[in-house]
C-alpha cells in the first residue's frame, strides 16, 4: 500500500505542476488573443505528435487515410508517414541526456557546477577541428592525393578509428576543462559556480574567435567551419540502416542516442555499485563528516569535475560528428548545456528521472518552435515551458499542499465511559 501511494505521488506531483503551468501561462496567452486550448493542443500536437495532429486525443491515436481513401485508426507515436517528431525529440536528447548527467555527477559530489555549456562548446570544436584535420593527415601519410580513390579499406579503417579519437579527445579536453574550475575550489576555495560561470564565457569567446578566424572555411556570410570529413561522420539513420524507414525521415538521430543510454547505465553503475560512487555521494552529504570518516573529500570532488566535464565533451562531440558536421558562428550560444543543468535540477539529479525529463524538455521545445506554423507567436511557447518549470521546481510545496489536503486520520470510535449504559 504504501509502495502504491509512493508511486502515485511521484507521478502525480509532475502531472500537476504541468496542468498548473498551463493555467498560469493562459493569462498571456488570452493577452495574445489567442485560445489558450488551441495554443496548448498545436504546442503537444508539435512537440509530440504526429503529421495531422490536431487535438490531444490525437497524441495516442489518430485516424489516417490509406491510400484506396478508407480510414484507418493508428497509434501514434508508432505513426511516422513523412517522419515523426518523436524521432526529432530523440535527436535532441541526446545531448541533454549527456550534460543532465555531467550536472548530476557534479552535484552529486557536493559541486554545483554549471560550466556545462563550456564543456560542451570545447568538446565540439575539438572535434570539430579534429573531424578533418586528422583525416588530412592520415591520407597524406598513406599517400593519397584523392581521398575519393582512396582504398576501401582504408576507409573502413578509417570509420572505426577517426570518430572513436575524436570522441575522446573531446572527452579529454571537456574533462580538463571542468577540473580546473574545481581544482580552484578544492585547492584555493573559489566558488565553483562562479569559477564556472567565467569558464563558460571563456569558451563561448574562444570559440567564436576561432570559427571566425583561424578555423573558418570560407567568406560565406555566416563564419563555419570547413565540414568534417566522411570518416568522422558519425552516419544518422536516415542517411543509413533506415534510409527507407519514413519514420527516421527529417530526423538526425544515430548512434549517438545509443551512446548516451550507454553512458546513463555507467554513470548508475558508478554511483550506485562503485566504491568511488559512495565517496562522491557522502561528500556531497558532508563534507567534513566524510573526511573524519576517512574519505579522501577533494580527490572525490575532483575526480566528479573530471567525469563531469567528459561527459559535456562527449555532448559536445556527438552534437559535431552527428548532427551538425560542422560549427557555425552562434552554435556556442545554443544554450544546450544549461539546459542539461536544468533536466539535471527537475529530476532531482535521479538517473531514471533525466531519461523522463529530457524527453519532456526537448518535445515542449520543439513544439515552440513550430507555434508560429499556426500563426501562434512562438514566444507564448517560451512563456508556457518556463511556468511548466516554475512550478516542476516547486515540487516540495506542491507535496506539502497534496499531503495537508487528503490527509487521512483514522476516527477512533470513543468507548463509553463506566458505568453508561450498564442499566440497559
């Protein structure tokens, strides 16, 4: 029984802070001139449904037409003619699912980090310099002038290795790039947030100079570049094994959401079944608890600044050799690693939590964008996700009012008192 209420209330809780969300968002949205109801059934329809949805009974099922002109009852999210946007939202978990989990490590060692976005830009223009630069090197060293004659196997090769060096030296850089901010904490008491906020404005600087300087490919009016090569690609579904698959169409989505599963199972693993886990975890509790009882506090807060910081690069890598296969100028003001902080901070830093809020985050966030398709200002979505996350983050409170109001006392039925009704 109370395994079941326990349930109940951590599902309802997220359930009742997005029906909150939404009313107090309808106020601007009635301001806009605007239904609120057809505002929020096109930003579900967009974030999550499918081509055609119209209403929220179309999120789970949706009727078709076939082509001999009958209709047919299909279930949605299985549901793809033309590509389906739960494809898309993968596609964009990707790296939030990675930096959520770099924020969770950081913060599970007591390091509230939110150099995430740094990590992140750094990693991608590792990779993004390495995804050509280390194929320019390997064709000359074998002594090909065209890489398209180049030999089969040496590009099967080639597959396998570029991407594997790039992943990990955007790892390596993403990782360094953390530990020096808590390095700073450890060794010299500099706040950790602040040290990270200055590291993220660092790189986003760095970054830009290099796209529109050294790096740049060309005098195209927007700085980039030069794209990766063919061997670093990191090849999407669409483009490969389900080419003729209509659901993967319009989606980028590859290998890289099977590597951050990977990495959300390890980074379980490590928390939970690791000595060094234990230690990150208790330093978190207290620190100086934890030193008296022996656990060496500073080599675990850095050792969570180093596994923090590869999994931003890792983000950063994917993002490149993925997705984008080249960086453009603007790219390290995406925001993509605080967004990560944030699903990181809704899910109360729980591995199984980030898998439920990511996808969330990234369907209400493709459903914005596409609100001005409907002639809906696309800033009502922003206005609508940001009330969704007030009251998610008021979790504490909204348990408190649920607990006071169904509160449950059992009525003690009072015994007569002596001597009442022994004449009867």
């Amino acid at each position: 029984m109370k395994f079941l209420r326990r349930t109940f209330d951590n599902l309802s809780i997220p359930v009742i802070a997005v029906l909150l969300g939404l009313v107090a968002s309808s106020l601007f949205v009635a301001l806009a001139n605007v239904s609120p109801i057809d505002t929020y059934q096109r930003l579900f329809c967009e974030g999550f449904g499918p081509r055609g949805c119209e209403t929220f009974g179309d999120l789970v099922f949706i009727e078709v037409e076939n082509e001999d002109g009958s209709l047919q009852t299909v279930f949605s999210p299985l549901y793809g003619s033309g590509g389906s946007r739960i494809a898309l939202i993968l596609e964009q978990i990707t790296p939030l699912i990675l930096t959520a989990l770099s924020a969770a490590v950081a913060f599970q060692a007591g390091m509230f980090s939110i150099g995430m976005d740094g990590q992140f830009v750094m990693g991608a223009i590792t990779v993004a310099f390495l995804g050509y630069a280390l194929p320019d090197q390997i064709y000359m060293l074998a002594g090909v002038s065209d890489p398209e004659a180049a030999p089969e196997a040496l590009k099967t090769a080639m597959h396998l290795i570029v991407p594997l060096i790039c992943l990990s030296a955007a790892m390596a850089v993403g990782a360094i790039y953390s530990w020096i901010p808590g390095y700073f904490k450890v060794k010299l008491n500099v706040n950790v947030l602040i040290s990270t906020i200055i590291f993220n404005a660092i790189a986003v600087q760095l970054v830009g100079y290099l796209v529109n300087y050294p790096l740049r490919s060309d005098l195209n009016n927007i700085a980039r570049t030069r794209r990766i090569d063919d061997t670093a690609w990191l090849i999407p579904f669409n483009r490969g094994i389900f080419a003729d698959v209509e659901w993967f169409s319009g989606a980028r989505v590859g290998i890289g959401i099977f590597i951050a599963l990977a990495a959300v199972a390890l980074v379980w693993f490590y928390l939970r079944r690791t000595t060094a886990g234990y230690e990150q975890r208790m330093t978190r509790g207290s620190s100086l608890f934890a030193r008296f009882g022996g656990i060496p506090t500073d080599r675990a807060a850095l050792r969570a600044m180093l596994i923090s910081g590869a999994l931003s690069g890792l983000a950063g890598a994917l993002a490149v050799l993925g997705v984008e296969r080249r960086i453009v100028d603007g790219f390290a003001t995406s925001g993509v690693g605080f967004e990560g902080v944030l699903v990181a901070i809704l899910a109360k830093e729980s591995i199984i939590g980030i898998l439920l809020v990511a996808p969330f985050i990234a369907g209400l966030n493709l459903g914005a964008t596409n609100l001005q398709f409907g002639d809906i200002p696309r800033q009502l979505g922003g206005i609508i996700i940001s009330f969704i996350i007030l009251f998610s983050a008021m979790e504490d409170f909204i348990r408190a009012r649920l607990t006071a109001l169904f509160k449950w006392r059992p009525t003690r039925q009072r015994s007569a008192p002596d001597g009442e009704g022994a004449a009867a």
